[in-house]
C-alpha cells in the first residue's frame, strides 16, 4: 500500500447547494455529476442483456416444476417429452444423480435440490428440465411430461414449524427429526436482561418483516456452452458475483477451474436476486454437457417469484427499555427466520443471521442481545436479498418501530425521543453494545437537516387540525445506520472464500488507462463512477479510462456486487491500485526531469519540480515514457500498471434520516405518500447524480415494501404472490417526488472516504412509511405491506397476518 | 404463415407460427434485441413498442395481428448519430441505471411528447404508470421527459 | 417467458365473416380483440383455443357516436373501440362521466391502447369495472349471429363468472346507453395499486326530476353482486328525494346485499365495507353532477 493512502480529503465533492442530478457541462476530471458513459448504449437499445445473446447452435431449457408445496415423488414419465420432434433432451433428477448433481451446496452449509428425486418441498421446486430447439417447444414439451406426486402435509406457518408432529421437511437429511436449522445469539444476555429488569419502561411489539422479492425488471438467466474439443466451458449468466460463481461450479461440478470462464453480461437489475446459483444455471451446465450445444435458460416472471432468492421473512418479538424520562437504555428480539425448505441464505458463513445484529441501531445503548432461531418451511429457499445489507432492513426495521412504539406508548414526540438518543458525533468511533465498531457520523445535524427539509414542525400543526376535521394524516420517522463493505477477511467469507476484492489498472503508453475489477454493476453505473475514481487520483479523464468488469477471464478475482459493498471495497482498492501507478508514475517523472523523486510534487494529472511547475511531466507522457527506452532506476519496472486486494479493515457505516407523509383515506383504508424526505450521509460522493439515483430507487422500495409488496401462501403452500398481477411492485403514481439532503462525513478508514449507499434507502425507508401509516391511523403496530384492507383492518383493531392467506 | 410487418420503417416479411409474439418477432427473428421482456402478464411494460404510433405491450401482441403494421423500436429513435430528443433526456437526467426498463420507457414517452409536448408531471407519470422501474424510483425518469420536452422546444424555437 | 400453445389464426374481415368462422371452427375458436385478458391466458395455457379469430380489422366495431332511434337518443359504443377511446371521448364525458371515471382506472394507458370495451365484457371478469358501469347505466348489448343481431340488458349479459349469454357463433357488436335528461354518473374504486384489479369498485347513475330520482342504477364489481347490481338499494332511492341519509342508507343496503369473497384484495367484512361506502360515494358524486354538471 502506497503512503498516501490513508488521506480522507474529499476535493471533489460538490457544495451540497449545486442540484445533484445537475450534470457538469463537461466530463469532471474527477468526482462530479457526469453523464454515465454506460448510458450511451442502452438508450440505443444497444444493452446486451443475458437473452439478447445467441450463440450458434443454442438450444433452449425450461423446467418443469412443483405444483405441489410438500409431495412424494412416485415416478416421472418422460417419453412423450423425449419423443417431441425439437426436444433434444429430458434431464430429471435421476440423470443428475447419475452425475453426482442432483444436490449441490448451498451458501449456508446446507444443500439444495437441483432437480427433485425423492420429493418436493416447496411449491415451483424444479422436477425436470427439457432442453429443446428453440423456447417455444421446450415449453410445449413440459406439458408432455408425467409426474405421479403423493401430497404430503406441508409446513407453511413457520410458527408451527417446531410444533411437535409437524411434517419433516429435510428427511434426505440424515437423523432429522424436525424443522429446526439452528439457534444463534449476539449481545450479552444477562447484561441485557439486567438493563430491562431495572427499566422504568419497557415497550413490546411482535412484528412480522414479510416474505418479499427484489424482483428485477429482468428475470434470471445463464447459457452454457461446454467446448467439446478444448473442454473448456462458458457461463453467461446474471450474476451479481462472477468469480464466486466460477469457484462454486468447479466445486460443484469437477471442473476445473481455468476452464471455466464465467460472463455476466448487462444485468437488469439484480438487488440480491442474481447473487446464488440456481438450480436452472446446473441444469443448463448438464444440458450442454449432454447435448454438445450451448443451452440457454432464462426464468419466466412466475418462476423467478416463486422460486429464486426471496427475502426478509422475519418474525420479531422485540423490547425496548427506556428510563421515564426518554433515555434509551437496552433492546432486545427474539427472532424466528423462515429460511424455506433449503437454508440457502447468501451472508458471510460465519454469521446466520447475517448481520442483523446492528439492531441496536443509531442510538446510545448500553445493552443488546438477539436470539435468533432458523427453521424450515414448505417455501423457495433465499432469505438473504433484496438490498437488504445481509439482513440490515430487518434490525432497521426493528428498532425504528420499536422507537415509534415506545413514543406511541409514552405520548413521547418520534422525532425528540430519536434526536435525544442519537450517537454524538463526538462518540465515534463508537462501539455498539453488539460489538460493531461504528467509523464515523454526524447523526443529530443529519436529522435535524430532514426536519428542517419536511417543515415537521408545520407538519405537525397541519396534522392536528386535520385531525379536528376528521382526516388523516401522518409522519414517519426512521434514522438508520447501514454496515457496508464486507468484509474484514478475519469475519467475513462467503463458502470459505474471504470477502476482499481486487482491482487491476494498466495505462496504457498513450495515457489512456483499462481498469479491471471483480465487482460486477447491475445499473449502479460502476464503468463511471470508477473511471472517476481513477481520474481524481491521476488526474486521466474518465473518458479515457475503460473498465472491465463481469468476465472473470478479463478480471481479478472477488466476490462481487451486493451488500453495498461495491465502493467500499472495490472503490477502495481502485484508489489504491491508481495510487501504486501514481508512485511509479512519480519514479518515472523523476527521470524524464532528471531530478529525483522526491523534489516532486503531484497535481492533478501531473508532476512537477517543487518550486518550479514549468519543470513538469503529464501523465500521458509519463505513460509513454515508461514504456519507452527511457532509462528507470535499478529495480524499477517499466510500462505503468499495478494491481491490488483490498482487504477491508472495518465496514463503512452510512446513515440517514427519513421522514413520510402519508394520508390515509379513512372510509377506505387507503394510504398514499405526500411527500419523502430522504438525508443521506453515505461519505464523499464519487458521482453524486448517481448516488442520488441509488438513494431514489431504494426509496421506492420502501413505499413497495411497506403498501403493497407481499407473497403469501395458502394453507396448501401455494404461493399467492406468483405473478406481478399479484406481486405489487410501486409505480410511479405511488412514489412522490423524492425531496433529498446530504450530510457528509468521511470514512476514516476508506482511502477516499466513501461509505457504500446502494442499498441505504432500501433499508431505511419501510419503516418511516410504516410509521407515517400507523402514526395518521394512530395504531400501535401493524405488519407490512398497509394495503388498504390492513390499514382498514388495523384501525378497527383487527389487523391481518399477512404472511398467510386472508381467509 | 407469412406475416410483413415494417419495423423502424424497413418491411420484414417472415413465415411464423400464429402463436408468436411481437416481442419475440422482433427480438429472435429481426435481432432487435432492445426491446424487453420482464413478465408474462402485461405488468411490467419493458416490452413496450409503439405499433401504429401507439404504445402497446408488445409481450401481448401476436406477430400476425402486426401484420401489414408498422412498428417502431428504441432502435428507431435515433436518425444515425442523432439521439431523439427523449433519448437525450434520459442520458441528461440520469433517467436510467440497468437499462431495461428504459427502452419501453422511452416508447411510452415518445408518444407522450408526440401528443403532448409540454406534459406535466403527473401526466407523466400517468402516461407511465404501465411500466415499472426498479432502480430510478421515477424521479429521473419524469426529469428526463421534462428535458426531453425543453430540447424540443428549444429546436422548434430555432426552427421559427 | 411463458408462450402460448399452438393454435390457428384467422383474420376476419367482417362481422358476418367472422360469424362464419366461429360458426366453422367451433366452440374451441375464440375471438381475439386487443388481446389483453385472452393471450396472458394462454401463455398461461389456461385458455387453449385452437382457432383464435381476429376482429381488429372490423370497422362496423369501431367508433363512439350517438345513434337516434324512435326518438330517443343513445350512446353507442362499438365493441372494438379501444378504452382509451373511451376514455378520451367527448362524448362519453358530456353523457356518461361515470365511463371516464371508470376507464381512468382500468389497467394502465398502454395496456388501453390495445383493450377494447367488448373485450373487456366479453371476458367478464367478475372484478371488471365496465361491466359495473354499464349495469349502473342500464345500458344495453348489442349480440349479432347468424341470425341476425339480438339486443340483451347490461344486466342480464352476465351469466356466472367469465360467462356470458353471447353464444359460441355470436360476436357482441355494440353497448348502446339510452340518453335521458337530468343525469349524473360517477365510477370509484379502491385498488391496492394503480392498475391493479378494483378489491372493490361501485358506479352510480341517477336520473332526476328537480330533487326527485326518477330512475337510478348502482353498479358493483369485486363483490360478488348479483348481476353487478345493487337492486335493492336502487329500489330504495328510485322515486324518493336526493338526500346524504339516503346514499348513506342505500350504501347500508348495498352492503347487505353482496356477497364477496376473501382474498389477497381483502377481506370479506372489508369488502362489503367498501361495497357500501363506494355507493355512497358514487352516488354523492352522481348527484353533484346531475345537479352541478359533470365538473362536480
């Protein structure tokens, strides 16, 4: 690491007056608002998204799946199926197991079903795939195909699940007996309870954070092509996590891994969904082994509810104690997480609750403790996406309902009770009661900025005399704090792969650079924002800087894109590895002006001769120089590039402050959002159009989440949120036009002090819209999505369990 | 059967079966690939292209009811090295961040502006209220046809 | 992505062409119009006709006009007229705003580029809202088959759910809504989302002589009201005077009259809740317009 890295100056971030979204007239040679350089493609429709390829020859899989939540497999017929003109192949669980394939490992040390050979377990669970000439007949063929199921009993409320005499789900598990996966505790128990036992208050609430899916506008997809002569095989696929891809099918399948090369395309959004490996992307591995032709498979919309990667699904009890005059004191939970019928849930392996454990929050607490306890259901494995931060959203949501409803109880103002219990700027770093090292924020002047923003006071005068005319409205609070950037090697690792990433930079003799990264974007615009990183530390215009990412044959190994970990850790080792070039850069300078390195000093884009800048080297001709026949000291490498891992030393700790105004149509229950004010401080702002835009998004989400995004299943375990005809996605008459503020407090430990923010509004916003609904209906608590019917239900103090069918 | 359908003002003649749809007329036989899909059920509208200067969800139009009809694509929206105005707007307004959702997006707004050339936010989102976005959160998305809508103006300012 | 099964195609150019098609292909053809409702139906091999037969060429089917007969004025809308149409019809708004006010929330705009009115009735969704407007407006369907063109009320035109008394040889051609002076109409729903199905959704058309209602419909959807209709509470009001405790009471009875079923939508008590409380808001509305123009 070179010796400049541990600078936190932010030069190029804007006065917060200049309208984010306001792009710089020309490229900023550096941090700014720029166009992004993606976009020239897509508004041409020149994407190229995993179904937009066609490879010579390709056939095309579907699966065929599970009607049935929990049945007995008797037999399969496939030979109506086989003897379909285009049908090329029938591959059913059988064949895999035949292979060794019919399981494979999940994320969570568990395994997972790739085609079903004794049962099924959840509704849409794949039973066999057809790989055909064209997508078409390969969905004709299914329909071709018999399966005998005997229905067995299903599990489907996973408050039942530990009941004594409840159907077994995983007895392809040896010795299992029951539905339980595992207990896990954080925080100090007794301390805790002791904190809560000498509390003048202690408020309680059950709360439910829903089964929902980050469902991308696109579905999730792979093309297999097995090279019969070099073996070599090539993975297209939507993942969100290239090379961690590519470790897990040498792995699983055998092979080696230098002759697997794994390609993500463009990915239409990912948010967690395109993070595992399904058992669709197996079946098209095996299908081109089997027909010696690539094989295309790409989920349909009711595939990709139904069976990949769901979220959340947590059913809290939690407590909050508080002294009588408002001081916060301890909280604690008792967590049961549905994990569905395979614990397949993507977080560092160490940590089954992922990292929900910052549930303390962003106040001052003496105590906290969770115990957390997973069980299967008859439901799609997942649990752990949805820009959820390794299950942050959950603990969020946890503690800023729990906050709401001890004010609630008390009379106390949200708004005051969270100002009085904020960390202080002058705590940090702060130590949490759960062991988190907190780097940096400055909570009180972030909320107060919202609140200035909303006019809350104003609000506040506006709601009570709309109360006396007997109309509804509320005001929704939430301060979250986010942790980022995983991870630390020493805790963090996904299969026993450590979650540091790489970054490779070359300039080219002509100034020009290649930047080559192991994250992969899924539209957060990374081919901007990290040329912008590299252009701020030498001074090379980002048009002049491509950059690489998504294949792992033109990459350097790392874990990927999600948990916002992507400027955290691949920003920073991007920083670093511009920074190595600049010192060799400087090595090189030195002997174009023959003086040595130290008389020189670097200003963006050049070095010069201290104290005399006319004495000086730009960086295109230092490129060239270093790859010419200038002489360069002993032990000096030409041409200029370096590379770099970063291993974090901490996560980054984002923050914000979010305020909802809802009205709530009293006759009819029904809830729309007024107005949205979002402060976030993610750190310095590399491109602050796009962090806003990242911020935008993720504020959707939150009105999605907390309205109308639900999937239920019937007693039967049918799923009932299978389509987008029943799985409601906000559009854009429900989102109001987002009011935004920033705060910005540098990360120490970041080489440029940027905090990650791709999933800060997804985690903050749920609950300030579940506040401002259940704070215009004056209801203590009720569960996500506050569809009209709940709201209804909720003030007439009967609120729906929305987990499970309304019956 | 034989279908001639003109796509981006070239007619394409093709024999395909009844049951194929427009989106996948356009996407696997002509390889315009940036017209999308994203569901099954005319939700999410990532598969809207205009037919007969109409926007319509092209996941739910059979190839041959667009027979002897004209459609346009995002491919059609540039002349050469000139982005519509609409195009323009959304790289200016950061009205798009994966992209998938924007080609449709951008058919909707087109013939939104066609017919409305100085829209108002809510009939904007009106006019979009068909198509989801996962990623923008809207905000842009309605930014974007604004400026759209200004880059026209100012054009037709010169005009005069 | 899901894809339909095979299936034969068949470009009418008439309505007697098309007669004569369903007529040789049988009860397994079906009619195509904007293909809307049909075709996510057969993607999801739920609907398998083996002939699809399509109308979108049969200008006879399209246009809003008003048609005079006998004296007495009606709005007619033609089957293959496209909901955006109708919404943006002149027409429609000076007559009839309880259509505007219904068509804004059907679907989305695009998907009304492409949905017609007869479509939408044909497929007869038991949560379809034109359905429920035309059952408010008395309106009347006009059914052409072999033998020549039949005319069923807007309230006998649904037989159960997705059943309708159009036979397998028949096409549904127009709705023709009788204009009569002093009325008001008004369409609401409660949706969970825009675009989404109505959890509940009530339309009211009243017809007054100064403060008296001469003649009333109320139109229901989502709720499981016989026929769409609320009878009973337009037996209330017709004849009696415009008052808030009498579309507060018609709402009551309205109410106690459906018989909704449980949902992800909601709830059974809620809907039968919102089965009373959109009548009295439809009827308020309806009110207002008739006494104050459709402004109101």
């Amino acid at each position: 690491m070179s010796t400049d890295t541990t600078g936190v100056a932010a030069p190029g971030t804007p006065p917060t007056e200049v309208a984010p979204t306001q792009v710089c007239a020309s490229t900023p040679m550096g941090y700014g608002s720029m166009r992004r350089k993606e976009d020239a493609r897509f508004i041409r429709g020149q994407g190229r998204y995993l179904d937009d390829i066609a490879l010579p020859g390709m056939l095309h899989g579907a699966v065929l799946r599970s009607p049935f939540a929990h049945a007995k497999i008797v037999s399969i017929d496939t030979s109506a199926a086989e003897a379909h003109p285009k049908v090329k192949a029938v591959i059913t669980g059988e064949t895999l197991a035949g292979l060794g394939l019919a399981w494979m490992p999940t994320l969570s040390h568990d395994v997972q079903a790739v085609l079903a050979t004794d049962k099924v377990r959840f509704q849409g669970q794949e039973v066999a795939f057809v790989v055909a000439e064209d997508r078409y007949s390969a969905r004709d063929a299914l329909a071709l195909i018999e399966v005998d199921y005997e229905p067995l009993d299903a599990v489907i409320d996973a408050r039942k699940a530990l009941d004594e005499g409840a159907p077994v789900i995983r007895d392809d598990l040896d010795g299992r007996t029951d539905n339980h996966i595992f207990d896990w505790e954080a925080g100090d128990s007794a301390a805790t309870d002791d904190v809560f036992a000498n509390a003048d208050v202690v408020a309680s609430c059950d709360m439910l954070y829903p089964r929902v899916h980050p469902a991308p506008m696109e579905t999730c997809g792979s093309i297999a092509s097995m090279d019969p002569v070099t073996g070599k095989l090539t993975v297209y696929t939507t993942t969100q996590a290239p090379h961690a891809h590519r470790t897990i099918y040498a792995l699983v399948a055998g092979l080696p891994e230098h002759k697997i090369q794994v390609i993500s395309p463009d990915i239409g959004g990912g948010f967690g969904n395109k993070v595992g490996i399904y058992p669709g992307y197996v079946c098209a591995v095996v299908g081109t082994i089997v027909t010696g032709a690539p094989v295309k498979w790409v989920e349909d919309r009711s595939e990709n509810l139904m069976a990949t990667s769901f979220a959340r699904d947590y059913h809290m009890h939690g407590e909050i104690a508080s002294t009588k005059d408002g001081k916060l004191l301890g909280v604690r939970v008792k967590v049961l997480a549905d994990h569905g019928a395979f614990n397949g849930t993507a977080q560092p392996s160490k940590m089954p609750a992922g990292l929900f454990h910052v549930f303390s929050g962003s106040y001052d607490m003496a105590a906290a403790h969770c115990a957390v306890t997973g069980v299967y259901t008859n439901k799609a494995p997942g649990g752990v996406a949805y820009a959820c931060s390794f299950r942050i959203t959950e603990a969020v949501y946890l503690i800023e309902r729990l906050v709401d409803v001890l004010a609630h109880d008390q009379g106390w103002d949200p708004a005051e009770l969270r100002m009085k219990n904020l960390l202080k700027p002058e705590q940090f770093p702060y130590t949490t009661a759960l062991g988190w090292e907190y780097d940096s924020g400055d909570y009180p002047t972030t909320l107060q900025k919202a609140l200035d923003i909303a006019g809350y006071a104003e609000l506040r005068r506006e709601q009570a005399a709309k109360r006396e005319r007997g109309e509804l409205m509320g005001i929704g609070i939430a301060f979250f704090t986010e942790a980022v950037g995983a991870g630390p090697r020493r805790t963090m690792d996904i299969l026993g792969l450590g979650m540091a990433d790489g970054a490779e930079l070359r300039v080219h003799p002509t100034g020009k650079a290649v930047l080559r990264l192991s994250c992969m974007s899924q539209g957060q615009g990374h081919v901007t924002t990290f040329a912008q990183i590299v252009a701020e530390e030498l001074g090379i215009s980002p048009d002049d800087i491509e950059v690489v990412q998504g294949d792992t044959d033109q990459t350097p190994f790392g874990l990927g894109t999600y948990g916002s970990r992507s400027t955290p850790v691949s920003g920073a080792a991007t920083a670093i590895v511009a920074r190595k070039v600049r010192e060799r850069a400087k090595i090189v300078a030195a002997a174009m002006l023959e003086v040595s390195p130290d008389d020189l000093e670097w200003e963006k884009g050049r070095f010069h001769v201290a104290g005399d800048p006319s004495a000086s080297a730009a960086i295109a001709d230092i490129a060239m120089a270093a790859h010419s026949d200038l002489e360069l000291p002993e032990g000096v490498e030409g041409h200029l590039d370096a590379t770099c891992v970063y291993n974090p030393p901490n996560l980054t700790y984002p923050c914000g402050a979010y305020i909802c105004v809802v009205d709530v149509d009293k006759g009819t229950g029904q809830a729309s959002v007024r107005r949205f004010i979002a402060v976030d401080d993610c750190g310095v702002r590399i491109n602050p159009m796009i962090v806003e835009g990242q911020v935008h998004g993720g504020l959707a989400d939150g009105v999605g989440m907390a309205l109308m995004q639900l999937m239920a299943f019937d007693s039967d375990g049918n799923h009932l949120g299978a389509s987008f005809m029943d799985y409601l996605l906000p559009t854009a008459m429900e989102c109001p036009s987002w009011e935004l503020g920033e705060t910005v407090t540098p990360s120490p430990h970041h080489p440029i002090g940027a905090k990650g923010v791709g999933e800060s509004a997804t985690v903050g916003s749920p609950p300030a819209v579940v506040n401002a609904v259940l704070d215009a209906i004056g209801v203590r608590h009720a569960d996500m999505p506050l569809t009209p019917a709940h709201v209804w239900r909720a003030m007439r103090g009967e609120p729906i369990r929305t987990d499970l069918a309304i019956g | 059967m034989q279908i001639t359908v003109t796509v981006n003002g070239t007619a394409h003649t093709r024999e395909v079966e009844p049951r194929l749809l427009l989106v996948h007329f356009l996407r696997d036989e002509l390889r315009l690939t940036g017209t999308h899909w994203g569901c099954d059920t005319s939700n999410c509208g990532v598969c809207v292209v205009q037919l007969d200067g109409q926007p319509v969800k092209s996941c739910t139009v059979l190839a041959v009811m667009a027979d002897g009809r004209e459609v346009r694509t995002v491919e059609g929206l540039a002349r050469g090295a000139e982005l519509d105005p609409i195009q323009q707007g959304f790289s200016d307004k950061h009205g798009l961040q994966c992209g998938f959702c924007t080609p449709g997006m951008m058919m909707t707004c087109r013939a939104l502006l066609d017919r409305n050339p100085d829209p108002s936010d809510t009939e904007i989102r009106v006019a979009i209220s068909g198509q989801i976005c996962r990623c923008t959160g809207y905000e842009n998305i309605v930014r974007s046809v604004h400026a759209a809508a200004e880059i026209e103006r100012a054009a037709q300012e010169v005009h005069q | 992505m899901q894809v339909p099964a095979q299936f034969d195609y068949e470009r009418a150019t008439g309505v007697a062409h098309a007669i004569a098609l369903l007529t040789r292909y049988g009860p397994e053809s079906r009619l195509v119009a904007g293909g809307h409702s049909l075709i996510p139906m057969m993607k999801l091999r739920i609907a398998n006709p083996e002939t699809l037969i399509d109308i979108n060429d049969l200008d006879e089917l399209k246009g809003i006009s008003i048609a005079s007969a006998d004296g007495a004025d009606a709005l007619r809308i033609g089957a293959m007229v496209r909901h955006t149409e109708l919404l943006e019809s002149p027409l429609a708004v000076e007559h009839f705003p309880i259509l505007v006010d219904a068509e804004r929330v059907i679907a989305d705009p695009v998907v009304r580029n492409r949905g017609t009115i007869g479509g939408s009735l044909c497929q007869a969704d038991p949560s379809e809202d034109l359905s429920a407007a035309f059952t408010a407006l008395h309106a009347v369907a006009v059914i052409e088959g072999a033998d020549g063109r039949r005319e069923v009320s807007a309230r006998e035109f649904h037989t159960g759910p997705y059943q309708t008394v159009v036979g397998d040889a028949e096409i549904l051609v127009e709705v023709r809504v009788p204009i009569r002076p002093g009325s008001g109409s008004a369409y609401e729903k409660v949706e969970r989302r825009v675009g989404d199905w109505a959890v509940a959704a009530g339309g009211a058309a009243l017809w007054l002589d100064a403060d008296t209602i001469t003649e009333v419909g109320i139109g229901l959807t989502a709720v499981g009201a016989e026929h769409f209709c609320a009878a009973q509470a337009e037996d209330y009001l017709r004849g009696g005077p415009v008052t808030e405790e009498r579309f507060v009471e018609a709402g009551r009875i309205a109410a106690e009259h459906v018989r909704p079923t449980a949902d992800q939508r909601g709830p059974e008590d809620y809907k039968r809740h919102l089965a009373g409380e959109l009548t009295t808001r439809a009827l308020r509305r309806a009110a207002a317009r008739a006494q104050h123009g459709t402004e109101a």
